[in-house]
C-alpha cells in the first residue's frame, strides 16, 4: 500500500522534532542528515504546490513608485540638504538621488565612522556639493556645529536604530538615539530655521500597542514630529517604510549561511514581511517634500505591497537556487519580532485596501490616496501631548542614570506608549474603538481556541478602558452589534483578570442605559 506524501505542515512538524525550536544550532552528524532531507522535502513540497517558481520578492524589487520630480526640484532649487543617517543604506542612495536633482549643497551626519565631542572637518562625498560629517545625533552641541556651518534648509532625517534584534540588546542606545536624538533634531530644526523637515519611521509605529523597543521608539519619535507640527514653525513630514530588501538582515543573514555553506536558522514558520526597495523609500522621502502641510503631519506609505512573503520560503528559495543540499531549522521567535499580529490593526470593512502600514485609526482619521495612486497619505490620530511630555521626563530620568538597568528602560517605554496610545483611543469615537475590540476579539476564534487572549492583552486593555465609560446602546446600533453580540464579547473580555472591574462597568452601564430608555418611554 503506498503511502501518501507528506504535506508542508508534516515535514515542518518533523523538523521542529528533529530541532525543537530555542534549541542550541544542530551539529550532530545524524541530526544534520535528517534535516537536510526534510529540507529537500520541503522544497519539493513548496514546488508542487507552485511556489518557488521565482524569487519570493520579485514584484517587491521591481515594483516603481511614482516621483513627483518637477515639484521635488523646485523644492531642492538652490537649497542646502541634511541627511541624517547619510552614509547607512537608504541615507545613501537618498544622497545619489539628491545629486540627481540639484540642491546647492548636500550635508551628511552619521556616526558610522565613529564621533568625540568635537566635529571633525567633513569628508567629500560623492559628489563636489556632498559633505559627510561623523557625528552622533544624541549629541546636541556637535549636531548644532553643524547646524550653524551648513544653514541647511531642508533635512532628511533618517538616522536612527533600524535592526529590531540590536535594539533589544542596545535598550539604552535605541532609545537615546530614535527619541532624544530626534528631539534634537527637531530643537536644531527649528532653532535653525529649518523650511523642511521629513523623517523616515517604521510600518511596525502603525501598531496601537508594542513594547518592542525599536518599534515603540520609532513610534514615539513619530508622535514628537506630529507635537512639533503643532508648536513649532518648521514644515515636517514623515514615511513609513516596511522591510527594506537592500537592507535586510533577514536577507543578509540567510544569504550569509547560504554562501558559507552553514545550516540555515529562520525564526519559524509561518512568518511573513512585507518587503520594499530602497528606490520606493527615497521617492516616498523626496514626495514628503511635495506631500506635507503645514500645521499638520501628513505621513506617506506605499499604497500596493502585494502579499507579504514568507521567510521560510526565501530561504527555501536561495538554498534551491544555491545548488547546495543545506539544512533549515527553526531557531525559535527572538526578542523584537515577537509580537503577535492583533486582528483589531486593520480595518475589515474594506478589505480590498487592507496595508498593514497603517492602522483602523488612521485609516478612519483621515487618509486619502495620492494623485498618482500608488501612495497612501494619512495624518497621525490625536493624542494628549501633555501626557507624553510628562513620560518622556520619566523616561529621559532613567536614560540619564547609568545605574538603571537596561530593561527598566524597555518598561519604563512600553509605559509611554501604554499611556499616549489611552488618549489615541479616548479621543477617537467608541464606535471606532468598539469596532477594532470586535475585530481583534472575535469570540467564535476564542471558543474555537484560535485566539490567546493573553497575546494581545496590553492592546485590549486599553480598548477597554477606553470605552467602559463610553458603551451605550446607542454605540451598539451604530455598529450593528446585537445584545447578544455585545454579550459573547464581554463574556470572553471577563476572561482577562486584568479587566473584569471595567467589563462589569460597560455591563452595568449598557443596563442601566437601556433601563433609562425604558422608564423615559413610561
């Protein structure tokens, strides 16, 4: 009798058998045999399913975004450019194509070739108007050297801790250099003079809760552009990138074990990215210029991703191209990629438009799609800025004392983002914020044992809290939720310790709500 051949999921659960993940890298002999064949499997199995026909990442290296070149020269038009982050991946080809457009002058500060307290006489970049100077954003006085030779008035600021493994190694660096560095870049902005300022941010900021240091950083930095927009004089503006394909550790690292001829380690399976090219991050940075208000900071993304790719199947894809026999194991989620997609992130009532780059939120707020199509702009939700004022002093306190360990400072900003991310949500409607609750709390996956409640319980509690008071009938209707409804969700809300004071709170409310209405008809 012949036996049926084994499915995706078979050989991946024999391979997690062979290598349970968070298990030391496999050097046994034997060991290394096994998972070399279930590899081979496993690409067999990818092909007859009609994968692996191509690069994973075909459409995203190749996918043009559109550049409003006339409005873009017309900005640069005599002017004197800074680029933060000049000599890292996008910060260079941002320069190459600033050369391309004509400014006066373009000015780069990075501490790739390490900085003192004194600035150092620049270097000559890649052009005779391109300078490069090494300095360290977190240090005021040597970027207002800087700022006062060069007189820029227009600044890309795109420095920043980009890796979200390094960021939850380097806590205290991270979070000096994506939030206090870009407080000094705003102070320096405006002290200055600065016309433009666009800033470079992050898809993983589009989340309402993370405790990621290098997201939440980035996310906190975005909310210090959208406050500097409100008191400030300067024009800002801000993109949000997605995994950069020229700048990819995922790729980097795959691609390295693949050339040694090493196993391969991926984190799991059933791991997806959305993936972009460096020449979408720097027309999306130069559109910035066309795209921004003042007294307002628009944000740009690209609009087409396409379908995330699975990192599995990048690294099934270069070893088969390799033509080497390599062995994958699944080394097990590290820290900064942990985080468990919360269903509530996105807005379901129109599926057909649905980017991961921006939130429900945002997406009601007001977004609207470029004339070229192909770019969404969207301005940051509402928030209390004097709620984040008061959590950016405690945690500068404990970024200023040495003696403070790092993961007290990780706590110290998840508690910022747990704090401003209350007020994004009090100051939406509680329709919107039922809305997203019921999104990410689907009750039938709860019965069925498809949803953790615990995964996503900083972002439920917020949701909660904001709405415990707010919960009425009348918010009921306008979402179409049922009595019934309302009560299936509230029953799996009563799960989490944590809440059970506001779930009997909105139960309460609602009763009292719809006993109001009752007497007011007698």
């Amino acid at each position: 009798m012949e036996t049926s051949p084994l499915t995706i999921s078979d050989i991946i659960e024999r391979m997690q058998q062979v290598v349970p993940p968070g298990s030391p890298p496999p050097e046994d002999p034997n060991v290394l045999a096994q998972l070399r064949q279930l590899t081979q499997d496993l690409i067999q199995a990818y092909q007859a399913a009609g994968r692996l026909q191509g690069d994973p990442f075909y459409e995203a290296w190749t996918r043009p975004l559109h550049l409003y070149e006339t409005e873009v020269r017309h900005e640069l038009q005599g002017k004197v450019v800074l680029v933060t982050g000049g000599e890292g991946c996008v910060g260079t080809y941002l320069i190459n194509k600033l050369i391309e457009l004509g400014p006066k002058r373009i000015v780069s500060i990075d501490k790739a070739r390490g900085s003192g307290s004194e600035v150092r006489q620049p270097i000559a970049g890649q052009a005779d108007n391109v300078v490069l100077y090494a300095a360290d954003i977190r240090d005021y006085d040597a970027t207002q050297q800087i700022f006062e030779a060069e007189k820029p008035e227009i600044v890309f600021h795109v420095a920043a801790q980009r890796h979200p493994g390094l960021a939850e190694k380097q806590i205290r660096e991270t979070v000096t250099s994506n939030i206090f560095g870009t407080i000094n870049i705003i102070r320096l902005c405006e002290e200055f003079g600065v016309q433009h300022c666009i800033f470079s941010s992050t898809g993983k900021a589009s989340r309402y809760f993370t405790a990621e240091v290098y997201a939440a950083s980035k996310k906190v930095a975005e909310w210090l552009f959208a406050q500097a927009t409100q008191r400030g004089h300067v024009r800002y503006g801000m993109v949000r990138f997605t995994h950069m394909l020229e700048n990819s550790a995922m790729c980097e690292q795959i691609s390295g074990r693949v050339e040694q001829g090493l196993p391969v380690n991926i984190h799991a399976p059933d791991r997806y990215v959305a993936g972009q090219n460096v020449g979408e991050a720097v027309h999306l940075l130069l559109n910035g210029l066309v795209l921004s208000e003042r007294d307002r900071l628009k944000f740009l993304l690209v609009r087409n991703l396409g379908w995330p790719t699975e990192s599995l199947e990048v690294a099934l894809y270069k070893i088969m191209e390799s033509g080497q026999d390599l062995p994958i194991y699944f080394q097990g989620v590290q820290p900064g990629y942990e985080e468990s997609f919360f269903l509530g992130q996105v807005d379901w009532d129109d599926q057909i438009d649905i980017n991961t780059l921006i939130n429900a939120l945002e997406t009601a707020y007001n977004s609207s799609i470029s004339s070229s199509g192909d770019m969404i702009v969207a301005d940051l939700v509402p928030f209390s800025a004097a709620t984040l004022d008061a959590q950016l002093q405690t945690l500068k306190a404990l970024c200023d004392d040495l003696s403070v360990p790092e993961p007290a400072i990780k706590q110290g900003l998840a508690e910022v983002i747990r704090q401003v991310a209350k007020t994004n949500f009090l100051e939406a409607s509680p329709k919107k914020a039922l809305q997203i609750l019921r999104w990410g709390v689907n009750p039938k996956r709860f019965q069925q044992g498809d949803l953790k409640l615990e995964a996503y319980q900083d972002i439920v509690e917020i949701l909660v809290q904001s709405l415990c008071d707010r919960l009425s009938n009348d918010v009921l209707k306008d979402c179409n939720v049922s009595t019934q409804d309302c009560e299936e969700l509230l029953d799996v809300l009563a799960t989490l310790p944590s809440i059970q004071s506001e779930v009997a709170r909105m139960r309460s409310g609602l009763s009292e709500d719809a006993s109001g209405r009752v007497a007011a008809t007698l």
